[in-house]
C-alpha cells in the first residue's frame, strides 16, 4: 500500500543516489538528479504530487536567487565590457537562433518556439563554477570573466521568460514598480536587519530572504510572470552581501540543496518520457547543434575581439555552450503552462542535458587554457597564491597573443 511516507522514502532515496553518483563519477549532481528522475519516471512509473510540486517550486525560487546571490559586481565593473557583450551575445544568438529553427524549419507554434529559444540561450552557472573551481581559475581574471559573463546571459533568460509570457495590465505596472522600490531598497534595509537581529539559532536572516522571495513570487504570479525573475534579480542586489558573509549563503545552500532542488530536478526528469527521447533523437541533435553553433557565432567573434588567445576563446565559447538549471527552468515552465508538448519539453530538456556534458568534456579534454605556460606580474603571482590557484591557471593579462588585453 502505497503512503506518503513510501513515496517520500522513494524520492528522497534517489536524491541520495544521485549524490552518491554524483561525489563518485566527479558528475554534477543535477545532471545526475535529472537523469534519475527519468529512469523512476519510466521504468518504475514516478509521477509528481501536489506537495512535491511545491518543494520543487520552491527550490526553483531558491536556486534562482542564490545563482543572482554569487555575481561578483566588482568583475562586471571593471571587466564591463567583456563581461556585458559576451554575456548577451551568449543569450541573443542561441535564443534567435533556436527560436526562427523550431518556428521557421520544425513548425512549432510561436510559444513552444519561443520557450525552445529561452531554454537553448541558457549557460550553466553550476556547471561552469564547478570547473572554474576544480581547476583553479575561478580565482584568475578569466575565469572570473567568464562567470560573469553566464549571470549576464541568464540575467537575459530570466528576463525573457518573465517579460514574454507576462500579461501586460495592471498588476504587472504594479508588479514592476514594487520590484523596483525593492531592488533600490533591499540592500540597505537587509544591511539594518542583519546588524540588528544578529544571528541566532532559529535563522531569522533566513527567513527574512524566503519571505521577500516569496512574496514577490505571489505578486509575480498574480502578474502572470515568472518567480524566478524577482528571485534572480533580489540575489543580484544581495549579491555584495552575501559575498561578505559566506556562513549565511552556505547556510542557504544547504537548505537548498539538501532539501529542496533535489525535488526539482527529480521532477524535470520524471516528466521526461523516454519513448518521445528515443523518437526524437535525431531533432535533438539538431537543436544541440543549433545551439552550439549560435554560441559559437556569438561568443567567439567577440572573445577573438578581446584578444583572448587561441585557448582561450574556444575553451570560453564552449562553457558558455553549457546549459543546464536555467534551461530545465524554461522547459518545464513551458510544460507546465500547456505552452509545449511533452514531446517537445522531453526534446528540450533532453538537449539541454547533453548541451551541459558535451561543450565541457570537449573544452577540458582538447582546449584547458591551463596547458599553457603563462607568464604573469609578480603582483598578481602573490594573489593566486594567497588563492590556492593551480599552478597554470590562466589570467587576463596585457601584451602577448594567448591572452586577454
């Protein structure tokens, strides 16, 4: 007899599956969530619940704020330019690209295009951090570059999902004016509370960002937008803060990762089905051709621009080829606004699977920019070494052929 305790039992066994697979096979473990998602959903015959519906939304929410939460503001000013210009041409390309392919060639209607571009325009912040973070070049000048340049392109995926598919009337004027009065305010207001209440074993701070994000979520979906638009753009203006006080963001992720995310992205793979995967399969090699090739367009042109040396530009153009969280995000808002097929969400979601392993087993494998000695000031030599960065980590330096100027 099945009870809810039997299928709580059941979802959470495959989460600690999949982190066992994941802390084994050095894999993400939300590609690995997804793909146990699909094997309960086909072979054992998984289906959501109202209640898991709900943690994933929430974890959706969660996940969202604390990727806007890690922008380092500091890069994207003193690198703007880099930063701004391969960040959009990163979402622009791909999503023109694969929307005029699903509308013009495969005959898609105008939404279910418009969700194959947004979900196809994404980066995987959690992909790319985890590979700037293994190899040791999330603290050298590129590596930076390079994760703020993905905020940048999902900042655009955000924004499209919630301004495309809004209903254009009062509530979102009055959406948009709350979320405005917000951002201009949150900080300092956040800063108060913080100082003021201190930090205490039943996590007030927490709860003071969870129910910002919540109610800006209610007003967002009354608006007939997105929740995860408020939740990125809150976690960009918090960003500063949490940057300077780790114990708390941790303490977020754990909640978040332990928790809740794991819910989601067992639900995007359980709503895959296998039989549309294995009839489709030649479609979504297309649409991750499609994909790769419009970031190519975009982002390398503009990498060779910046005087990114030879490495650099290709392994930078193919982790900006990755996607992931955002993509599944858009796919299964699609889905679950009758905006796409299950066909269509299991050709999407599938491609974005492949789209976060490909690009990066081909730019660690044949492009590491870490192969290449580099010569570097003596100044900025101490700083990586006050960094544990690896020993050939690359950087952006002035002068020379295979760096960034």
């Amino acid at each position: 007899m099945e009870t809810i305790w039997v299928v709580v039992a059941t979802w959470v066994g495959m989460a600690f599956l999949a982190t066992l697979i994941s802390v084994r096979f050095g894999i993400s473990v939300a590609l690995v969530e997804i793909c146990i998602g699909v094997a309960g959903g086909n072979l054992l015959g998984l289906h959501s619940t109202p209640w898991i519906d709900f943690l994933a939304m929430v974890g959706s929410v969660l996940l969202t704020f604390l990727a806007g939460a890690e922008i380092d503001l500091a890069v994207v000013r003193s690198k703007w330019k880099e930063t701004v210009s391969i960040g959009l041409a990163s979402f622009f390309a791909p999503f023109l690209g694969a929307m005029a392919y699903a509308y013009w060639i495969e005959g898609w209607s105008l939404p279910a295009s418009q969700i194959a571009g947004i979900a196809l325009s994404t980066t995987s912040v959690a992909v790319v951090y985890a590979v700037m973070l293994e190899r040791g070049y999330n603290a050298t000048e590129l590596g930076k570059v390079i994760l703020a340049a993905c905020f940048i392109t999902d900042l655009g995926t955000v924004v499209a999902l919630g301004v495309i598919f809004a209903r254009y009337d009062w509530w979102l004027l009055i959406f948009i004016l709350v979320m405005a009065v917000t951002l201009w305010k949150l900080p300092s207001v956040t800063a108060w509370f913080f100082a003021k209440i201190g930090s205490r074993i039943s996590e007030p701070e927490i709860k003071f960002i969870l129910l910002i994000l919540c109610m800006l979520a209610a007003l967002a979906t009354v608006a007939e937008s997105e929740a995860v638009l408020p939740a990125y753009l809150v976690g960009m203006v918090l960003a500063p803060l949490f940057l300077a006080n780790r114990t708390l963001a941790q303490r977020m992720r754990v909640i978040a990762f332990s928790v809740l995310t794991p819910f989601y992205f067992l639900k995007a793979g359980v709503l895959v089905s296998l039989r549309a995967v294995v009839a489709s399969l030649l479609l979504i090699g297309l649409f991750l051709a499609v994909k790769m090739a419009a970031k190519f367009l975009g982002v390398w042109p503009l990498a060779h621009a910046f005087r990114f040396g030879r490495r650099e530009a290709m392994y930078t153009t193919l982790l900006m080829s990755t996607g992931l969280t955002f993509g599944t995000i858009s796919a299964l808002y699609g889905l679950s606004h009758e905006l796409i097929t299950k066909e269509q969400y299991a050709v999407l979601v599938t491609a974005v699977i492949l789209s976060a392993v490909v690009p990066t087993v081909i730019a660690e494998r044949w492009f590491d920019p870490g192969s290449v000695a580099q010569e570097e000031p003596q100044n900025r030599r101490s700083v990586d070494q006050e960094h544990a960065v690896a020993p050939h980590a690359p950087s952006i330096a002035r002068g020379g052929t295979d760096h960034v100027s």
